[in-house]
C-alpha cells in the first residue's frame, strides 16, 4: 500500500537531513510501528509517507514515495491523496476547526458523498468505538489533550481511508484510554486497515505489530519481527525504560510554611464542574505527581496556581498571597508552568529568542549565562538558532521546560513532561527534574506514567471526576 524507496529529506534552512535514505515497505491489511529518539524524523517519515512532503514542504527531497500503486507526484493534491491515506498527528487540536465534536465528525461523514442515514449510522458508530457519546455535543477545544486525540482519531476513521498513518495518537492519553485506541486499531487491523503507527508505548499495541522499525537520526537503525529487534538491550532501553534507579533522597526543607494552599476550590466550564471541593496543601522541595484520567481536573487544578484559571468557589494561597489578588505576571516570579502541549508557549523565531524572552521579561540577572545553561541542560545548544516548531515533538518539549526553568521560580509545574520522548530522554528530563528539586525547587508533574509517580515522586495525589481521591506517599 505504501512503498519508501531511498526517501531523503532537508528542511529549509537546515544543513543535517531529517530523513537519510529511509526505505519502508507497508504492505495491506499490515501494522508497521515506528519508534526512536525525538528529533529521529518519525514525523517526517509520516509526512513523507503520506504525501504531504511533496505537496506542501520546500527542501530538498529525494527517492520515490508510493502509495496504492501511484506516486505521490502523480496525485493532483492533498486532498486526491487523502481519499486513500488519513494522518492522525500528534497536535490533535491543530485539526479541530468546529464548534462541537459531532460537527468534527459529520464534516468528515458528508465529505465522502453518503445518504443522510448512512451518515447517521455511521457516525453513531464512530462515536461508540471511540468512546465520545458523552462529549458528542461539546467543543473540542474545551475537552482534555487525551479527548482531543480521540476526536482526531474518530474524525480520521471517518473519512473511511484504506490507509492510516498515525503519529503518537496516545500521546496525551492515560493508560486505560491507551488501550482502548490499542484495541481499536486492532480491530482496524482485523478489518483489513493498513497501519503506520508512531508510537512509543510498544506494549500496549505489541499484539498487532508486525514490523517494528528504529529510527535515529533520520535512518532506520533496525527493522523486522518485534522480537528480534528487542534483542538488542540498547533498543530494550529505549522502548522500556527503568525508572526504579532514578530516585535521589532529597532531604526536607526545614520550615512548615507552605508554598501552595489549595481551600476548598471548586471550578466549572460553564454548566460542567470540572473541580469540587480540593483541599490540598504543598510544601516547599516536595516533588508531587498528580495522576488520574484524562478529564478528571488535573490540568485545571494547576492552573489555578498561575491564575490561568480563577476559582468558581473556594481560595488558592501562592506563597502566602491569595492568588485573586495577584497577576499572571506577579505568580509568574513564583509558578512556572509547562503546559501538555508545549506548541502552546511558543512564538518567537528561534529556540533561544524562546528562552531569552522570559529572562528579559522578568529582568533576571546574569541573563545570558542563564539562557547559556538552559540551553545546555535541555540538550539544546546546537539547535539555539533554529524556529522552535521545526523542532520534533520531545526537542519541543525539552525547549518548554528550558524556557521555564531560566526564569527561575521557585514552584515548576509540568503537564505530561516526559510525552513524546524515548525511555533514555524520559529519564533525562526527571533526572533534570530531580536535580532542581535538590536545589529547593518545588516540583509538580501531572503524568500518566505511574512507573514514574512511583519512583520519583515523593507524593502521589491521584484525582477522579474533579476531586482528589488519595493523597499518598511515593515508593
């Protein structure tokens, strides 16, 4: 279905090839799956695979791409193409353009021509197998970024195409919404779909894989059965990664004042609670992992520690200040916060003009030692002149928290900060995360990963339908 021969690619402006002589076989009714380091160019291989390279990208391209028998050159457009490929990436939001998610749904549906009962079966159906019946009549950019990433999925199944390409559909969902999309695709698969998928969670769709395939540094580095390419333990690492030896004993700040008060806070979108009832108190140095379901209030309980968001009921105190009576920009000395898409933060033109804003805005001093140093820890310093959203999904993420962490708060708050990224650069980030702690940091994460919560944090706070539910201490 589709056949990669010899694909090479350049960027524009950009010198080292984010494909190299890339050669890929996905043969009908097959599941090849992806994986690899950030910046590895598992996105390209998408677009490339896909035909958007040719039909939307300048820079140089090589080698022959096709699919279902044509080469992507010999389609008029994107459009012709997308009769036969769909493309889920991993900036679900970035293709939602109405107002609820039904719209999302019927656009698709009415584009391919069907009967009006038709349209409603089958849009029924899509709603069913991807569990959005109860957020059918919302608006997709008020739901979670796991919700966000169903919508896409459910808007891609139906234009009905052949051939899917997905790049990290489950990016952003926890671990039970992981594997409902798992058994979805494999029963896609059953049905005779042809699947790429980009995907770092190999367990849950290990069942369904037949081809897994390395990619690092542009190039496929191993590719065939699973089983043999897990043999070698370098690539074991990577896809499984152990956080059990990443745990530093970080000793208590002395003191009991505490850096957030949370009393009795509640928060609604409109008629919907999203939040009831959270009393919740953190002290300076702790590390605290706030994990739950997509859609049980997480991300709106964190950003009411910045004023993103205002209470409905109830009181949140940051470092002893109400937080009704300050600014963004006043808690911006006190809370950084990394939001679950890094894409969100950005708007300057290079990665270091990104950082360098935040330092001048809040007038730190020494500021370019401390731009210098938050290049360096991100693992950024080679790419400082580059525009940030040339950068792949995990270099974004690590460019996210650099620009918080250079403007030095006391209180860092991360939403899903290890998404996107390999075992070894996951474990890069919470060791990073870890060090800034010992440094008398507070450190807030929201993730999905328990294996990370368990080892790493000192609290576990787990929420369930806009409450907390336990408040326990890590492993």
């Amino acid at each position: 279905m589709i056949e990669l021969t010899d694909v090479s690619y350049t960027y524009p402006h950009t010198v080292q090839p984010a494909l190299h002589r890339v050669s890929l076989s996905l043969k009908k009714g097959r599941c090849v799956m992806v994986t690899g380091p950030s910046g590895a160019g598992k996105t390209s291989l998408c677009l490339a695979a896909s035909g958007i390279l040719y039909h939307e990208y300048g820079g140089k391209k090589e080698g022959t791409v096709i699919v279902d028998k044509k080469n992507v050159s010999e389609y008029k457009s994107l459009s012709d193409l997308a009769q036969n490929v769909g493309v889920v990436f991993d900036d679900a939001e970035a293709q939602m353009i109405f107002t609820t998610v039904e719209e999302e749904l019927l656009s698709a549906l009415e584009h391919r021509g069907l009967s009006a009962e038709v349209i409603e079966e089958r849009l029924d159906g899509i709603i069913r197998t991807t569990y959005l019946d109860e957020i059918r009549d919302r608006s997709p950019h008020h739901l979670s970024g796991g919700q966000k990433q169903r919508v896409a999925l459910a808007a891609t199944l139906a234009l009905g195409n052949d051939i899917l390409i997905l790049d990290e559909p489950t990016s952003e969902l926890d671990e039970h919404a992981t594997q409902r999309i798992a058994e979805i695709l494999a029963e896609l698969k059953n049905q005779g779909k042809t699947i790429l998928l980009v995907e770092h969670k190999y367990h849950h769709f290990r069942d369904m894989v037949d081809t897994l395939v390395i990619l690092e540094n542009g190039a496929i580095t191993a590719s065939g059965n699973p089983v043999t390419v897990l043999e070698d333990t370098r690539i074991r690492g990577m896809i499984f990664p152990d956080f059990s030896t990443i745990r530093k004993a970080v000793p208590k700040p002395s003191g009991s004042d505490p850096v957030i008060s949370v009393q009795n806070l509640s928060h609604s979108y409109g008629d919907v609670p999203a939040l009831s009832g959270i009393n919740l108190t953190i002290h300076r140095g702790e590390f605290v992992a706030i994990v739950g379901e997509n859609g049980s209030g997480k991300t709106t309980l964190v950003k009411h520690f910045n004023q993103l968001l205002s209470p409905t009921g109830g009181d949140v105190i940051i470092n002893g200040r109400n937080t009704k009576e300050c600014s963004i920009a006043d808690l911006a000395h006190h809370v950084g916060l990394v939001f679950q898409n890094p894409d969100h933060m950005f708007f300057a033109d290079t990665v270091l003009e990104e950082i360098a804003y935040g330092v001048k805005n809040l007038d730190i001093g020494n500021g370019d030692a401390v731009i210098d140093a938050a290049l360096r820890d991100a693992g950024l310093s080679e790419m400082a002149g580059l525009y940030p959203r040339w950068l792949s999904r995990g270099e974004r993420q690590r460019l996210a928290i650099a620009c918080v962490v250079a403007m030095q708060p006391g209180i860092i708050v991360l939403d899903e900060p290890t998404t996107g990224l390999d075992g070894y650069e996951a474990r890069m980030v919470i060791d990073m995360l870890k060090n800034l702690q010992e440094k008398g940091h507070t450190i807030i994460i929201i993730t999905h990963n328990r294996e990370i919560a368990e080892h790493c944090a000192d609290r576990i706070i787990v929420m369930e339908n806009g409450r907390i539910i336990t408040d326990s201490e890590g492993a």
